[in-house]
C-alpha cells in the first residue's frame, strides 16, 4: 500500500471515529477570486481570457479595421499606468496568406526595437494552440525608452492569435525605472503573467447571444 493511501485511510477512519468534532468544524473560507474572465465580440469572433483583479477598463476604441481596449489598476490612466493589459483586433488580417501569429508578433517587438535599439531585448516562448487557434508567445523590453521624457523601461507580453478571419493580440505591459544597459527579460516572471491571463479562448459569434455570452464560457 502506498503512503498517500494509507493517509487516506487513516483519514478516513479517525472522521468516522469523530462524527461529531467533523461536522462541527466551521467551513473552509474560499479564498477570494483573483481574476475574472473577459469575453468580448471582437469583429469575427468572441475574445476570452483572464484578466487579474483590481484591472478596469481605461479605454476603448474601433477604427475601420482595428480594435482596441485598454486595462490599467485601479486609480491609473490610460496616459499614466504602471502596468496596462491590451486586446486588439485587426479585421480581415488573418485571411492574407502570408499572415501568421509569429509575424504578427515580431511585428508588435519590432515596434519596441525602434523605440530603445540600443537597449532593446526579446525572447519567443513559441508557437501554441488557443483551442484551435494558433498563437504565439513572446516578450519584447526597452531598456530605456528615448521617446519618453523619463526614459522609462517597459516590457511587454506579447499573445498573438491567428483567428477564422481576423488577427487578435493580448498584451500585458510593465513600465519600471529606466536600465542604462540592455533589458533584462525575466522569464519565469512573464510566463506566470501568461498563466494568469489563461484560458485564452476564441469562439464563434452566435447570432442573439448577449453578454455574458454561454456559449463561450468553458468552452
């Protein structure tokens, strides 16, 4: 018999010797939610992930093709934010050929490389699936910002998504004091910023489905 089932047992027979002391006991506190799940219909399809608590809302905003929300902490803005998770959608995008998940976020680390090209540093966590969706993962980092008038440092998860028809990012930024030298990338940091953002799904529009939209709860 292995240990973890003598416990068990054991277990087992002091409750049944103790009836009285178990279902005195007062009830095990859950501990309260760190996160809620965000679903959005986002052009062709409905956007789900995790977003932590104590995130709201800062702004929003559909121009032609492209889609965009920002979340900041609470008492933050979207000009001043120490940390901001961003969902954008590009309609259309993912019906070029030539488009891919991987692409679509170097695209986005290129834009930090012209930002800071003499501190700037990127990794790639991979190619992934999002249900049947492909993905990839990576995090780009400034040094040292030279547009910004403190010369912050800023680091970014980066999820690309390849949807049905349209491309689909989430990113979890971070702005920190500025690094003179190349940044510094902390990987077991940002892929516990990917977990907290997980499940990441993408389902199917249905037609009269309202918020909090059942179908792609779970799915």
């Amino acid at each position: 018999m292995t240990r973890s089932a003598l416990s068990i047992m054991t277990l087992g027979l002091l409750l049944a010797a103790c009836p009285a002391r178990a279902e005195d006991a007062p009830a095990q506190k859950r501990a309260p939610p760190t996160s809620y799940t965000a679903i959005s219909p986002i052009f062709g399809q409905l956007v789900s992930f995790s977003t932590p608590i104590g995130f709201v809302p800062a702004f929003e905003n559909t121009k032609d093709a492209f889609y965009i929300r920002e979340a900041v902490p609470r008492g933050e803005t979207a000009q001043q934010w120490t940390q901001m998770i961003t969902v954008t959608g590009a309609r259309g995008a993912a019906t070029n050929p030539n488009f891919n998940a991987q692409g679509l976020a170097a695209a986005i680390a290129g834009g930090f490389k012209k930002a800071c090209p003499e501190t700037f540093a990127a990794k790639g966590f991979g190619a992934t699936k999002f249900g049947a969706q492909d993905g990839f993962v990576a995090v780009a980092a400034c040094g040292k910002l030279t547009s910004s008038a403190d010369g912050h440092s800023e680091t970014a998860l980066i999820i690309a998504v390849k949807g049905s028809t349209d491309g689909y990012t989430i990113q979890w930024a971070e702005r920190g004091p500025q690094q003179a030298a190349v940044a510094v990338i902390d990987e077991a940091k940002w892929q516990g910023r990917l977990r907290a953002l997980t499940p990441i799904r993408l389902c199917p529009i249905v037609p009269g489905e309202a918020a909090p939209y059942p179908s792609c709860v779970g799915n």
